[in-house]
C-alpha cells in the first residue's frame, strides 16, 4: 500500500501531485508531509532530522536551503541514496 507523498517543498508541481493521489486513494491510507517551514498545508508536517519508517527502514529530512523556504531532501538510513526535488544549478 502507498502510505505517504512525500514533499520536498511547497510548489504546485510537487504538491498538487500528493493531493492528487490522496484523493484517488481510499480514505485515511495515504498521508501527505512537507516541511513545516513551508508553511504549506498537509497530513505530517516534519523538520530537518525527523524520520519517516517504510518496513524496516527509513528515510530521514535534510534541510536543503536555496530553492524555497523549508525544502528538504531525504537521506536513506543506510545513506546509499537521497531524493531530493528541484535543484539549483549555478555556474
């Protein structure tokens, strides 16, 4: 069962996507979270180094300043790898 949307930040593209999901799917299953510095509205809201369990794992919320305000990316417990939105590129 999908559980959770997990937002990297408060966008439209991003956002829109999990409340989306959480409509199509049957009530109470599957719970957004975002940020609470986003400010955005969702079922879970985290901070940088709270955990989110999947089965005996976890991923845990990094702060990831520059694109908005509260965006995160999320590390995997055995740090193999890290999913993060939209990216800055600067040269």
């Amino acid at each position: 069962h999908l559980l959770f949307g997990v937002n990297t930040h408060a966008h439209a593209d991003h956002i829109t996507g999990t409340g989306i999901l959480k409509k199509r799917l049957p009530p109470g299953q599957f719970k957004t979270i975002i940020s609470t510095a986003s400010r955005a509205h969702a079922d879970i809201r985290i901070d940088p180094g709270d955990k989110i369990p999947f089965g005996s794992r976890y991923i845990q919320a990094r702060h990831t300043p520059g694109h908005t305000a509260g965006c995160l990316s999320y590390v995997s417990d055995d740090q193999t790898f890290v999913l993060t939105g939209d990216a800055l590129l600067i040269r």
